[in-house]
C-alpha cells in the first residue's frame, strides 16, 4: 500500500481480482500467495502434511525424522512454522525428542483417516 501510495481497500480489491483470475490465494493470517499455472495446492493443515512424510517414506517407530530447516524447504515455509507444526505432533504422540540441537524420531505411524 505505501509502496503503490493506494489504502487498503483498494488492496484489498486488487487482491480479490487477482483471485478471481485465478493468480493469488488467500492464506491464512491476512496474506496472499501466487498461484502457478498448473500447481495443485494442498490446503491442508501443516502438521498433517508433515505427518503423511512418515507414512509416504515407510518410516517405523524409532527412525529418525527430518529436521525443522529440512521441512522449511520442503514445505516453503518458515522455520518456526514448522516448529510449531512439529510441536502439535509431539504433542499428540507422532513424534518424540525434538527441542534445541535434539533429534526428533517418530513415536507412533499416524493412522490414515479415509476421506470420501
């Protein structure tokens, strides 16, 4: 807005037309991202895009789980997003260890839940 010296409804307008165009999305907190031609975007909450690594990549109870910078990257997202993703695993029992230099390992393979 200060940028292009424009206030914010007419932001909030221009975004709006870029979504109707099929160029920009709505994330949640307020911000915005760019759709590429040809992307599929999975809208499903982090942690659970996380979670599906351990049952996508075969891992078992005890093995080791990427870390937090590994996931950033992977995920296009910042560290301590995926800090807190991973936090709501360990708390529900995925993931075990984890904290400043530990390594987290899986605890238990999440059970797939079947979608109709």
């Amino acid at each position: 807005m200060r940028k292009h010296g424009v206030s914010r409804g007419v932001a909030l307008r221009a975004f709006k037309a870029l979504q109707e165009e099929g160029v920009a999305q709505p994330v949640r907190g307020g911000r915005w991202r760019v759709v590429r031609p040809g992307e599929a975007v999975d809208r499903r909450p982090l942690h659970e895009r996380i979670a599906e690594i351990i049952t996508t990549e075969g891992m078992v109870a005890g093995a080791r789980f990427p870390s937090a910078s590994d996931l950033a990257d992977r995920f296009g997202v910042s560290r301590p997003t995926v800090t807190k993703a991973l936090d709501r695993l360990e708390a529900a029992g995925v993931l075990a260890g984890g904290g400043q230099g530990k390594v987290r390992t899986v605890r238990t393979v999440p059970i797939r839940e079947e979608r109709s």
